[in-house]
C-alpha cells in the first residue's frame, strides 16, 4: 500500500502503513454502511477531539442522510506513545446529544478505555442510543469491539490521519510509521 516512494515521505516517518486513497474508499464504504443502518434514526455525529476529527469530517462526507454534530474533546494520551491511563472531558457532554442517536467516532481503539468511558457517559447523558465507529483497530484492543471499524493494524504507534506524536502529524492524508517506532 505503499505508493510515495520513501525518500520523498514526510521527515520523521519512516513508512506509511494506509496510503490515502486506501483510507478514502474504505471511508466510503463506511459512510454507506451507516446511511443503510440509520437510515430511520436521528443521526448526531459524535467526533473524539482532537484525534477523530479528521476521520469524522471525511466520513460525515461520505454519509447519505440529515445528521446532526456534537464533538467531545476526550485525551487519554500525553505526549508519550503509550496510553496514559485517564482520559479527560474537556468540554462536557452536548446538550444536543439527548434523544439522539449517536455515533460516536474516534481515531483509533487502542484499550478502549476512551470510548468506552464515553459511551456510557453519553448514555447516562440521555442520548436514545450509542454506537461506535473507529478508523483503526489496534491488536491489543482484544475482545473489544467497536460497531463499525475501518482497518485492523498490530500493535505498532502510528501517526497521521489525525493521529499525532506529541501533537504533529494530525495533518499527515495516510497512516503512517513514525522513525522512531520502528
Ligand atoms: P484507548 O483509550 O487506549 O483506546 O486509546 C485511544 C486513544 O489513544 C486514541 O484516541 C488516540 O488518541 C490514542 N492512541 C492510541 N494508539 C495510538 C497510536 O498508535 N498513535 C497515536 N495515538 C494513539
Ligand atoms: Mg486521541
């Protein structure tokens, strides 16, 4: 899947693991998954900040019904590469979340202490149901599922896509290695 031939990738990152145009039609597929199975629901879009945004804006794209938006900016990471065991809700839960169905959507599960955490937060908050949604499915994640998941990577720390390393690379269009990791 590699495409960009290495000497001209990004300094700092020594492979890409999901090349954009990989990224973008499984995206699509997702997005016409979603639409079939909300097709009779009240849809809100729930991005995780800062991580889910960029997933999130490309597969709002890539959905074919009236939604509705509630970010909630969750951090369970600091600037290391492995998790740092709390995860902290910054901005509160959205008023808007209740009685809506909601998708909740996220980078990557990792532990799945995110999303779970804030799946029964929203919950307890009064949405009418949750479900999640990830573009990457780490192998630690184990017996944790998520509803709908793009791609399946081992356990290696990857950044782009929104994905970051002490807070760069969000911006990177692929999945990428950071040198470091490898
Ligand atoms: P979890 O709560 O352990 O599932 O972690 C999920 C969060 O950890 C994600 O929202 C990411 O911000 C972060 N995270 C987990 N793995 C990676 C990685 O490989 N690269 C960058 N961030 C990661
Ligand atoms: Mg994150």
């Amino acid at each position: 899947m590699n495409a960009i031939p290495p000497s001209t990738l990004p300094s700092g990152i020594s492979r890409i693991l999901i090349d954009r145009e990989s990224l973008l039609n499984r995206i699509d597929e997702m997005g016409d998954r979603v639409s079939r199975d909300f097709k009779e629901s009240d849809l809100c879009i729930v991005p995780v900040m800062d991580g889910g945004m960029i997933f999130a804006a490309d597969l709002m794209r890539a959905i074919n019904l009236p939604v509705t938006l509630a970010p909630v900016k969750a951090s369970s990471y600091g600037d290391a590469t492995t998790s740092s065991g709390t995860v902290s809700l910054a901005w509160g839960i959205p008023e808007k979340i209740r009685g809506k169905d909601l998708l909740l959507v996220d980078d990557i599960l990792d532990t799945g202490r995110t999303l779970g955490i804030l799946a029964s937060r929203l919950r307890d908050a009064g949405a009418a149901s949750v479900r999640t949604c990830v573009l990457l499915r780490k192998e630690s994640a184990g017996h944790l599922a998520a509803d709908y998941v793009g791609f399946k990577i081992p356990d290696v720390f990857v950044v782009g896509y929104g994905l970051d390393l002490a807070g760069y690379y969000r911006n990177l269009p692929f999945i990428g290695i950071p040198e470091e990791e490898e």
